[in-house]
C-alpha cells in the first residue's frame, strides 16, 4: 500500500523562518544589530587611520629625541659601532622642527577622520533605529581603539618573530619588508572590522538592557 508524501511535510524537519514570519519586535531586533554591524565595521577603520595620522607627528619626535640614545645604544651592542653610526647619523638628520607642516596637516586630517567617523556612526544608528546612537559611539569608539592596539601589538610580534627567521641577511629583510608591511596593514584593517562590529554592537545591547530595567 502506497502513501502519497509528496505535500506532506516532515513532522521532525523545523522549518525555516524567514522574515516575513518573524514578528514586528524580532524583526526590529535583527535590524538594529545589522545597524550595530555596519556601523562599528565602517567607523573603527577610519577611526585607526585618523588615530594613526595623528601618533605619527608624536612618534617621529620620540624617535628623533627621546629614543635617539637608546636606539644607538642598542644598535651598537646588536650590530656594532658601524651600524651604530649610521644609525646614529640617520636620526640626526631627521629634523622635528622641519617637519612641523607635515606634522600639523597630519594631525589635521587625523582629527577629520576621527569626526567623520563618528558621524558616521552617529547617523548609521539613528537610521537603524538604534537608542542613544551617540552614547554607543562614544563608549565604542575608545573601547574598540585599545582592543584593535593590543591585537594588532600582538599580530606585530607575532609576524616580526616569523619575518625574522624567515630573513637573516639585510638583503632579504629589505626584499621582504614591502610584504610584511603590506600583511600587518591588511591584517590591521580586518581585526578593525571585525572588533569594530563587535563592540558597537555589545555596546549597544548593553545600553538597550539598561534601558529597558530602567524603564520596567
């Protein structure tokens, strides 16, 4: 004796919801965390490029002043006086004070990355619905600096132990340094993104919880 099964579903298959069946405040839900997705992985990558500009002009006095000796110093017990010398020479002909307008427009352009992107934060959570939009920005953005730092720091040393038993002559550090760099900023790039999304998303739950204990 045949059964006909043909329209008959299986009673042990779940069947998928989409979206039409999901209910108004589920659907509202799903939203507001893609709006917390895309709009951490959009902002915090120009947030690390801004914060970088603005290190860069900090970082060259430092190395042309306060880390002038010991960079020497360390030269010379690494590689020897020669080096040291040439070191030594290098840095001294890099003048802070020359380089105070590429100083100032970096700085400049650094701070317009940092307010474009949390306008673009900013405007990304309002349209998605999100509550305080400018209160989740203002947590995320400091939050997810100091996270993307320490990983990156981490990827850094990570890769500069394998570029440096992968290269043990200047000729092959040289060659390579153009790769590694190249690794290390699309390697930054991504941790950005995906901390980015994490955290203004965890951010905005965090705010949204909160607001809803208040409010009951």
């Amino acid at each position: 004796m045949s059964t006909e099964r043909g329209n008959s579903p299986d009673p042990q298959e779940s069947p998928e919801v989409d979206e039409r069946e999901l209910t108004p405040e589920e659907q509202w839900k799903q939203r507001q965390r893609r709006g917390s997705f895309a709009a951490g992985a959009l902002a915090m990558p120009i947030i690390g490029l801004g914060v970088t500009l603005m290190a860069v002009p900090l970082g060259i006095w430092y190395v042309t002043t306060v880390f002038k000796t010991v960079i020497v110093v360390i030269m010379n017990m690494v590689a020897g006086e020669e080096e040291a010398a040439e070191v030594n020479t290098a840095l001294g002909n890099i003048d802070p004070g020359s380089m105070s307008a590429v100083s100032i427009s970096l700085v400049i352009v650094g701070v317009v990355l940092l307010a474009a992107a949390f306008a673009l934060s900013y405007f990304m959570l309002r349209a998605y619905d999100i509550e305080r939009p400018l209160l989740v920005t203002t947590f995320s953005a400091p939050m997810a600096t100091v996270l993307v730092a320490v990983v990156s720091a981490s990827i850094g040393a990570l890769g500069g132990l394998m570029f440096e038993g992968a290269t043990q002559t200047v000729e092959g550090t040289l060659s390579s340094a153009p790769w590694g760099i190249a690794g290390f900023a699309l390697a930054s790039i991504a941790v950005s993104v995906v901390i980015g999304a994490g955290v203004w998303w965890w951010v905005g739950r965090i705010l949204r919880s909160a607001d809803t204990q208040t409010q009951h």
